[in-house]
C-alpha cells in the first residue's frame, strides 16, 4: 500500500492506487479510512508523507561511505538528529545556505513508524514500523566538518526533502538505491550492505528515545555523496518505493 499526504484547500491523506488517489478522512496513521472520493495522481500537490516529532539519523551505516570519508566502521550506530523543520515536500527547492561552500545530497532509506516504540527487541521491531520512503539528508559538508559535531550542518530549512508516498509493503533489506544528480548517477548500492539492519537500528534507538506514530529513522547514505549547486535536480531513486525529485535553490 502506498500513502500520501497532499495539499488542496486544507492537507489530506490517500492511498495512492496506479495512477489513482483514493482520499481518506484523516491521517492513515490515526486509522484513516477511504471516503469514497478518487482523484488523479496527477493532480495532487504532495507534501512529505508525514509530519514526525523526531527524525531520528544513523551516520556511517554503509561500509563503502565510511571508507570514502576516512572514517572506521563503528561498532555500534553514530545517531543524531534533523530538526523538522528541516522537511521538505517532493518537487520542492532546497534552499542553499549562504554561510556554506558545499552542500552535499546523501540518498537514504527512509523508515516511518507505526506504533509507539520503547525498549523493543530486535525480534518484534518490525511489528512498529509502518513502511519506508526516500530521503535526501542535505549536508553542509563544511559546516559539519569545521563544526566536529553535526547539528549545523545537517539541520539548515529544506535540508530534509521526504517522500513521495510511504510504502508499507516492502523487504528493507534488499533493496537497490541510487541517486540521480542531474539525470547522471552518482551513488548506486543496496541496503544488503547496511553495516546495521532496519530491526537493529530500531531496537538500538528505541532504548535511548521512545519513538512515536510518524516518526522518521534515516538509516545512513552510501559510498559517492558529493556536493550540489544551484539549479541542479537531484532524484532519490529506491527500488520498489518510487523517486524523491527536488531542485536547489
Ligand atoms: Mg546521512
């Protein structure tokens, strides 16, 4: 199944169906359900598919990304966390901060979660995970490395475009990403390379915060991040979900 948030007069939710939008009367997370009412995909303006209290990020989950940023493979999860603030709809411009020389696209495996999560095993976390979607963690590459911890650069408005829809069905484990910077790849890998798996990263995260209904885990980018300038397109491409396309201001 996939669902949308999108905009019309006021925000709404649907299950997106082919090429058919099949409204809901509330949000999917609060049990939405179909009110009968269909419209084209088409024309829906979307906006990020959720509205979480946290985004919660794992750093340096792939091996090919630590090695390019001379970094060792860590034991266990480096997390941090993006403002949401930070959101950004599909389609919409990532605004390039003045103050920085290189902003950088990272293509992720976006988790969205479904039930109120503390303390859970990693045998039983995926009965709290409600699906996936493609994230982009917009860095201030110079920013965050002249700073020696993350917050500035990684948390700038629109650094986060999320979207376009969360799909509940999926196997995360096995799944080819990539990302497109003007129609040209530049990172291509598969989340069988995860150093932590989707349940791990759930059971470690949910011992140190409680995660709620809508709230959104990046689960790290892979090997070939690089850095974007104005008027670029960039494109998160995950198989089986679908393309996250954006532009930079
Ligand atoms: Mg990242």
């Amino acid at each position: 199944m996939r669902y949308i948030r999108f905009q019309r007069e006021t925000e709404q939710f649907g299950l997106v169906e082919g090429d058919i939008v099949k409204v809901l009367d509330k949000d999917f997370l609060a049990g939405g359900r179909a009110t009968g009412e269909q419209i084209p995909l088409s024309e829906v303006k979307l906006l990020a598919p959720c509205k979480p209290a946290k985004v919660v990020c794992v750093g340096l989950n792939y091996s090919d990304h630590a090695k390019e940023m001379n970094l060792a493979v860590p034991e266990e999860p480096i997390i941090f966390l993006k403002p949401t603030t930070a959101i950004l709809q599909p389609e919409g411009y990532i605004a390039y901060p003045n103050i920085s020389r290189q902003v950088d696209f990272e293509a992720e495996l976006a988790i969205v979660i479904g039930r109120h999560a503390h303390n859970v095993s990693e045998k039983d976390a995926a009965d709290f995970i409600f699906g996936y979607t493609c994230a982009n963690d917009v860095t201030a590459r110079d920013l965050q490395l002249k700073d020696g911890q993350w917050t500035r650069g990684k948390s700038f408005d629109t650094f986060l475009p999320l979207g376009p829809w969360i799909e509940t069905e999926l196997n995360p484990g096995n799944l080819e990403i990539k990302l497109y910077l003007n129609k040209e790849v530049k990172q291509h890998s598969n989340t069988k390379n995860f150093i932590f798996p989707v349940n791990f990263m759930i059971s470690f995260i949910s011992e140190v915060m409680t995660l709620e209904p809508g709230d959104v885990i990046l689960t790290g980018t892979p090997h070939g991040v690089g850095p974007m300038k104005s008027g670029d397109e960039v494109v998160v491409w995950i198989e089986n979900i679908g393309e996250l396309k954006n532009f930079v201001g």
